[in-house]
C-alpha cells in the first residue's frame, strides 16, 4: 500500500476501500503508521494504536452513552434506539454500574465453574451431529450454537422457544455499523419489538415461579440486590444485551478461530500436539481476529492521542483490530502464536466497561476447541467461507468443513 495520503484523507468505515471486510489489517497498519488519530468526519476521530485504545478505555473523560451519537443514526424514540440506549454497553453510572454490579454476581467464578459440565454436555453434543451433516458446516452447525444453549440456559429460555434468538440477535447487533440502511433498521427495531414481546411473557412467568439465583440469571434480576431493582424497560433491554453480547463474541472467536488455526496448520498441529497451550490459544485467537472489531466513546474534556488535541464532545472510534496487531506492543502480530505470552489484548475492552461475560466466552471457546480437536484433528476446510460483511463486527456467515 502506497504512502500517497490517499487512503488516510479519503478513509471512511462507512464506505470503506476494496477489500477491507476481507483484510482490515494492512488499511489498519497504514493509518497506524501515518495517521494514528484519523478524522472520519467533524468532530469523529479513529484510534488505532494500542496506547491510544488503552488510552480511551481507562480515561475518566470518555462517556458511553450514546443518545447523542444515536438518535440522528437509528431515530429517536424507536424500539432500536430504545434498546441501545438501555443497554448496559452504552451507558455511564448509574446505570452501568447497577446492571453490571447485578450481572458480575450471577457470572462469577463459581457459577462459570458450575456451567462446565453442562458446557461440555453440549460440545460433545454438537459434535455428534456434525458428523450427520451431509455439508457440515462449522459456523451454522458448531460456533452459532454453543452461545444461544448457553445464554439460553442462565436465562433459563426453554428450548422450545430458542429458534428465533439468533436473528433477532444479529438484525439488532447490525443497526450498530457506520451507516445502517433503511431495511436493516426496518429489521432491527421489528427484531426488538418481538424480543422484547417474548421476553415479558418469560419474566411475567418467572415473577410468578422463581428460578435459583445462584444459576438463573433472570431470577436474579429480577430480584435485584440490596441497592434497588431494574425497571421493566432496564431488565428487558439487558436480558436482550446478554444474549447479543454472548452470542457476537463467541461465535466470531470460534469461526474465526477455527480458520485462521486451519490456514495456519503448523498452530492446529501444535495444540493437538500440546493441548495445555488452550488457554493462550484463545486469548491468541481473540487477539489475531478480534470478534469485535470497533467500538465507541464520547469525549467529555479535551485529550491527547498520539500528540494530537482530540476537543471535548468529539465521536472516538476505537479501532480493536488494529490495537491488537500494533507491532510496538505485539511481536510480530501478523503471526499467529497459540503460545503468545504476554498477550494483552484489548478483544475485551478494559476498564470499568471490560466485558462482564468475558469468562463465559473463554469458556465456551476453550471447551469446544478441545472438543473439536480431540475427536476431528483432520479437519480441514471445503469449499469457500462466505465472511460477514460488517466491519464493526468481524466473522463469518459460513465456514465449510471436511471432517476426514
């Protein structure tokens, strides 16, 4: 890539350069290079260097609410505005603070070691199936379905009714890229009206027959704790954000995962050669393809990235994927090593904004990744993967297996 400043005055993530949903890494380097801090538009910058990210996540002048930045996009007062700007990701204290304080307790250690067996249960499941697919395919048969079981289970959604959370989750999860269109809003906001339909006829019978806090994390909200209590708005906004957010993350870890271990054969071989290594493996793979790939703030005071005056009220965009290839803190972090160490991603976030599910993620991917490996170490990929288009959000829609 040319250093002829095209690219840098030109840059936008709403219409971004040929290629790049493909490959964001080389455009990421080049602005990293030459224009770490990039206008995308007044008062809108675009972070991507990893001192600059880290810099943004741990200021105490950087605002997550994102009334203002989403009323003109999504429309204020509709159900998609509604939804994002309830959810505990897009909010400052109180808010943030109650929901996440509700949502640590039921997500604790203890309760995460609790959810392995039934975890492994599902794994081992899944993988049974695949072998019955005439075209297995890793993303729709495997990744997308450990995540909507497993938040499914701690909201104790029974089976029978789990069919259409996945695509409510991804037309709402769509709203949040550069320039949403007016179908995929259309989507987005009939998506949450049914979401939120389904989900008062499920808390109206939890009221009525509580679950275990200590694994139903419904019930637990619906308790709340000795500060208070969410209102209806606050619990059906955030039962919604837990599956999305679970849901996003683990399965774009996994698919993408899966691939760039099967491209890069050397790491598949060496995990099953050196099965301890899977706890630096996902963290690697959360690194080397970050799931999510942009994220969000608001400046409340003016700050300094990169040397550059940022002024009070400006948009930040944080590019991730681009922090987490900058090769001043990552040795060659085009190269992927399932034994990297230190690896201090920021696929997470950090802060106080640091994603409260990031354990369960960890989870589900080191159990199904052991799983996949033990019982199909041929695998190898068929045909073509057909990748997401999106550029917040960073995955595949299909990713073709041979089991051999």
């Amino acid at each position: 890539m040319q250093d002829d400043g095209k690219l840098t005055q030109g840059f936008s993530l709403a219409q971004p350069p040929a290629g790049f949903v493909d490959d964001p890494y080389p455009t990421y380097a080049w602005l990293r290079r030459h224009h770490p801090v990039h206008a995308l538009g007044p008062g809108s910058f675009l972070l991507t260097a990893y001192g600059d990210v880290l810099t943004a996540y741990r200021s105490a002048h950087v605002s997550s609410d994102k009334q203002r930045e989403f009323g003109p996009r999504l429309g204020a007062g509709s159900p998609i505005f509604e939804h994002h700007t309830t959810s505990l990701v897009f909010n400052d204290p109180p808010l943030h603070t109650r929901v996440r304080r509700l949502l640590m307790g039921a997500l604790n250690q203890r309760a995460i070691n609790r959810m392995e067996a039934g975890v492994v249960t599902l794994v081992d499941g899944l993988l049974d199936h695949l072998a019955d697919e005439p075209e297995p395919d890793i993303v729709e048969h495997f990744a997308a379905q450990i995540p909507v079981e497993v938040i499914g289970n701690l909201l104790n959604v029974p089976h029978a009714d789990r069919a259409p959370l996945r695509d409510w989750s991804l037309a709402i999860l769509s709203a949040l890229e550069p320039a949403p269109d007016a179908a995929l809003l259309a989507r987005a906001n009939l998506a949450v009206t049914d979401f939120c339909s389904f989900l008062r006829g499920l808390v109206n019978k939890r009221r009525q027959h509580p679950g275990d806090p200590e694994s139903d994390v419904l019930t637990r909200l619906l308790q709340g704790d000795s500060h208070g209590t969410l209102s209806e708005t606050e619990l059906l906004h955030n039962c919604i954000f837990l599956l999305n957010a679970g849901h996003e993350t683990t399965t774009n870890l996994l698919g993408n995962g899966i691939h760039a271990l099967l491209q890069q054969r050397s790491q598949w071989d060496r995990l099953l050669a050196q099965p301890e290594l899977l706890p630096s493996a996902v963290e690697e793979l959360l690194r080397f393809e970050s799931p999510l790939q942009l994220n969000n703030r608001l400046s409340t005071a003016p700050l300094v990235f990169s040397g550059q005056a940022v002024p009070a009220g400006s948009f930040i965009t944080l590019a991730i994927g681009a922090a987490n290839r900058d090769p001043a803190v990552f040795d060659e972090p085009d190269r992927l090593d399932v034994a990297r160490k230190p690896n201090n991603h920021l696929a997470f976030g950090q802060g106080a904004h640091a994603c409260s599910g990031m354990n369960v993620a960890r989870l589900e991917a080191r159990v199904a990744l052991a799983a996949l490996l033990s019982r199909y170490p041929r695998l190898h990929l068929r045909g073509t993967p057909v990748r997401d288009r999106r550029v917040r959000f960073r995955g595949f829609k299909h990713l073709p297996v041979a089991l051999l």
